[in-house]
C-alpha cells in the first residue's frame, strides 16, 4: 500500500513516493500526481526538458497491500519510455 489515504489526500504522498523512486533512476525526472475522479485513477506526469508522459496508477494499485513493487516497476519502466520519445 503506498499510502491509506484516499483521492486527493493521497496524491502528494504518491508524489513523495515517485519522486523518491524517480531521483536514483534520473534527477533531471519530476513528477507530479493528482487524483482523477471520474475514472478513480492517479495521474502521474512525468517530465524532462520538453518531455512530458502522463500514466495512471489504480486506486487499487496504490490501496493494495503488497502491490508496491509492482506499481515501482511500472513507474521505472514509464521512466526509461520518457527517455525514449522523440
């Protein structure tokens, strides 16, 4: 579980949470997260120079215990995707 708070009150814990795994894989990577809750998803925008990748983690991803390497792995992989766009 990557935080117990719900909607809004999550994102800037997710954030805190990505930026933390962002920073060792590339420091120029920030991220920004905030709650969509029409599709009750996060929203994570990742950016570098001027290049910009949204993605969205499930409010089942993040709520889920023992999900945390899985919801890692894909912000890692999302990461190394943004180095590829041209």
């Amino acid at each position: 579980m990557l935080t117990a708070k719900h909607g809004d009150a999550a994102s800037p814990e997710i954030e805190d949470w990505a930026n933390r795994i962002a920073r060792p894989v590339d420091e120029a990577v920030k991220v920004e997260v905030y709650y969509d809750a029409d599709s009750s998803t996060y929203v994570l925008r990742l950016a570098k120079a001027a290049r910009v990748l949204l993605f969205r983690l499930s409010e089942a991803q993040v709520h889920t215990s023992g999900r945390e390497s899985e919801c890692e792995r894909t912000l890692q992989r999302k990461i190394k995707d943004l180095w590829n766009l041209i």
